[in-house]
C-alpha cells in the first residue's frame, strides 16, 4: 500500500534495517540534558532577567530579633568625614593561558565615607590648665585620627565584567564572592589612601578647636589655647 508523500516502492529510514533513526533512550537522554540546562539557567539568571516570579517565588523573613552584646563609652569627637569615589580596575591572568580561555578584568566604581576624630578623653590634668579667676585655659589634644574607610554599598556599581571562558562556567556554579571582596578590599584601600592624603585629619583638628573654644567662652572664658601633639 502507497502512503501519501512516499512513492511506492520507496522505504522511509526508519523502516530500513540499521536506519538513523535515534532510539527512544536517546531522545529521553537529549531532552533530560536539555531540561538541566534551562533549570541552571533558570536558577543563576533568573531574578536578574525578571524570571523571578516564573514559579510563583516568595521572599519571607524569618529572622530574630538582634541581641545587643555590649556597649562601649567614647570619648571621640567626630570632626570631619570625608565622601570619596573611586574607580577599581582589578585585573587577574593566568600563566600560560590567554585572556580568552582564563582571565578577569573587573571595573568598579566604588564610594564610602571616612572620619576624623579627636580623642577628648585622653588628656590627663597635667594637659589641662586653667587660672584662679577661671579666665585662661589652655589644652593639650592628641592628634586627629582617621577612622577606616565605609563602604557605601548603594553608591557601587560595575562599568564593565570581562571573563574568560573559563571563568564564565565556573560562574554558573558560583556566586563570586572572593572576587568581590577582593574589589571591595581595594577599594577601601585606595579610599584610605585618598583620606591620608586629603587633609581631612589637619580639618578635623581645626573643627575641634572652634568647637573647643566656643564651649569654653560659652562658660566664661575669655581666652583659650588648644595645642595638639
């Protein structure tokens, strides 16, 4: 009998002995393989593609209430604080291979925030003096101190992520931690750096000083002297 699109007499594949036609075992095995892929991309792109409510997602938080630990007295005045911006370029390669199959660059632009302080609760009597009528009176402070650096993590973002391919696979398994701490390190590094050198320390003496001496004359002191060192 003649089907309808085969001439008679012609024979499909899958009725020739040792046709190409796969086996049902690997057609199962094809679909499965499929199947795994799009569940892994699903997962490691999903939220970000705006999958994230594809299988009905909920966000609940189950969390305790924070415990306070301890608290600790400072005798700090908070002078100055410093906002910087920074531009982290992070670069790893690896030896033998070339940028293409293993390699990273990272370019970040990165902001957070330093303080200088004055410690009031250091100077002993021997740094304070004051005269009889409680006129004159002349300090002695150490030296301002710049805090560490603090990210602001809503300031951040990625100029641009080049991976090699390597590196993109193992991204799939990853979330890529190390990689940003790393860029977080050094760029409260460089912010450090930046604050060293910006001058915010001489500003927060100065600032200590007015705040000094307007306390001091507020009380009835006509003349006042504040030394650091």
């Amino acid at each position: 009998m003649a089907f309808a699109g085969y001439p008679r007499g012609t024979e499909t594949s899958s009725d020739r002995p040792g046709g190409s036609r796969r086996p049902w075992w690997g057609r199962i095995a094809v679909v499965l393989a499929v199947a795994a892929v799009l569940v892994v991309l699903v997962a490691r792109f999903g939220p970000a593609a705006g999958f994230g409510g594809l299988f009905g997602e909920e966000t609940r938080d189950r969390s305790g209430p924070a415990l306070l630990k301890s608290i600790q007295d400072t005798h700090r005045y908070e002078a100055a604080v410093g906002n910087f911006q920074v531009v982290v370029d992070l670069e790893k390669d690896a030896a033998f291979l070339p940028d293409a199959i293993r390699g990273t660059r990272t370019l970040y632009v990165d902001a957070g925030t330093v303080s200088g302080f004055v410690d009031l609760g250091g100077p002993g009597e021997r740094n304070v003096s004051v005269n009889g009528d409680r006129t004159t009176a002349s300090i002695r402070l150490p030296h301002a101190v710049l805090g560490t650096a603090a990210l602001d993590r809503n300031r951040w973002y990625a100029v641009s992520k080049q991976r090699g391919l390597l590196d993109r696979i193992g991204d799939l398994f990853s979330d890529n931690r190390a990689g940003e701490q790393a860029v977080q390190k050094l760029a409260a590094q460089h912010i450090g750096e930046a604050a060293r050198d910006s001058g915010l320390a001489e500003r927060a003496e100065k600032n200590t000083t007015a705040m000094l001496e307007g306390l001091l004359r507020s009380l009835g002191f006509r003349e006042v002297t504040l030394a650091y060192g």
